[in-house]
C-alpha cells in the first residue's frame, strides 16, 4: 500500500523568508507560493532529487498551522507525506484496521492537483501523515 515519500512538510511563520533560507543558503530551487484557501496554508516546494520538502505558512484565521505555530513559533517538521496508489482503497484498508482520517474521510485535492487525506497522528508514532493518490 505505501508509496515513495512523496514531501516533508515544514510549518513555518514566515514564508518568504524560509524561502530565501532554502535558496540563498542552500542553493535550493524553489518554486512560487502557492495559497491553498481550503486547507488553510500557502505552500512552497523545494525539489531534492529523490523527494520534495514542503514549505508551508498559515493562510487565513482558522488555518490549522496557525496552531502548530502557536505551539512552535519558530515553525518545524509539521508532517510526512507518502504516495499510495488508490487513496480510497487504502482510506478503507485503514479505517478497518482502526486507524483515524482526519476530517469527514473524504479525500480533498492538494496542491498537486491530486486527491489527499490525513491520518491522526496519535496513530501513527506522534507523526501526521498525509497520502497522495500517486
């Protein structure tokens, strides 16, 4: 059922300058800011060859990463994302196993354009993780 990682996700107060960090000291490409209005964040992805790190500020009042920065204000790892190849089918192989979907369990389109879901991380080693349809 699990994929390749597809990114790790780093919450951070300050989009524009974790940006620069990533490009200006380690030489990274970045792409452009992306603002994702319903998951709550702006996002900005750095390719490393073999995966991506995803760079991601609050976007609204109730985005869910103002939180985890209210918790963290300096930001942090924020959630690891893997690749399944049917995300209804391995929603379903979870949620029998007794896993917890985060949200109504219907999965949503991320910012790859394809379908998303997140599991409680209270399942998974303390650990968000989220699975996109490869």
């Amino acid at each position: 059922m699990l994929g390749r990682l597809n990114h790790v996700a780093i919450a951070v107060p300050d989009l524009a300058a974790a940006t620069a960090t990533y490009r200006d000291t380690l030489g990274a490409k970045v792409t452009e800011p992306q603002a994702l209005p319903e998951h709550g964040v702006t996002v900005v992805f750095i390719d490393t060859g073999n995966t991506k790190i995803e760079l991601l500020e609050p976007l609204g009042e109730n985005s869910p990463i103002a939180a985890f920065l209210d918790k963290n204000p300096s930001g942090g790892m924020h959630h690891v994302c893997y690749e399944v190849d049917d995300i209804l089918a391995a929603r379903d192989r979870l949620k029998a196993a007794g896993a917890r979907v985060l949200g109504d369990g219907n999965p949503k389109i991320g910012a790859h354009g394809k379908p998303v879901l997140f599991l409680h991380p209270k399942d998974f080693c303390g650990t968000l993780v989220e699975l996109e349809q490869a």
